[in-house]
C-alpha cells in the first residue's frame, strides 16, 4: 500500500463459514474511508455458510489482486475447505503479499506467518 493507494482487504470464503464472522467485519471495513473489500475463494462458485445463505466471492485464489491484509472468517468448514492445498494457494497468491493476516478461527496461514491470529469463540 502507498500513501496515495486505498487499502485493500482480502477476506477468505469457504463452505460451511460461519456468516456472522464473515459479514460482521466486512460490514465495517468496507465502510472505512479508502478500504477495497474482496471476498477470495477457491472458485467463483458461490458458496454456503454453514446455515445455508449463499454469498458470491469476487475474486480466486488465483486470480486476486495482492492485498494488504487477508482476513479469514471461522466456521465449521475452514479446516476442509481451506487445507493444506488452499493454505499454500493464498499464500502464493494473496496472502503471501499481505502485511497482516487476522483470522477468526483456524490459523489458516500458519502462526509462524500471521501477523494477528485469534481462534473462534467455542475453542477458545
């Protein structure tokens, strides 16, 4: 990110994500002022949170933009969908290039490379 670019936040989709961990931090970040969302999946597929409601990723892993900060949401599905495979395609492509890395759940990118990591509320 350069003093004259917006910030742009990557945040990962995968089956089963757990909506309000997905939709409650994009809701305020997408409101900050120079801030580019982007909702980053396997494919561009629509997914299913783990209740069902379907939402429609933006971008690819491998086709996203570098992003300044990768956001991974918790759910029930982060650990199948987001694998060893899936770790290593964000890593490659998007998350390899972001400064920070918060997740909600599972440490998607690995501890050693995340810059903030929380685990979700019922293993907490």
């Amino acid at each position: 990110m350069t003093q004259d670019s917006p910030l742009s936040i990557g945040m990962i989709l995968f089956d089963g994500v757990t909506q309000l961990d997905l939709t409650g931090p994009y809701e305020i970040l997408a409101r900050m002022p120079r801030t580019h969302v982007t909702l980053i999946a396997a494919t561009l597929t629509p997914v299913r949170t783990e209740f069902g409601l379907t939402i429609v990723p933006d971008a690819t892993f491998a086709n996203a933009a570098p992003t300044d900060v990768i956001c991974v949401p918790g759910g029930w599905g982060v650990n199948a969908s987001c694998g060893y495979g899936k770790r290593h395609e964000v890593r490659k492509n998007g998350a390899g290039r972001a400064r920070n890395r918060p997740t909600l759940d599972s440490d998607l990118l690995g501890s050693t490379e995340s810059a903030l990591s929380n685990c979700h509320w019922s293993i907490a």
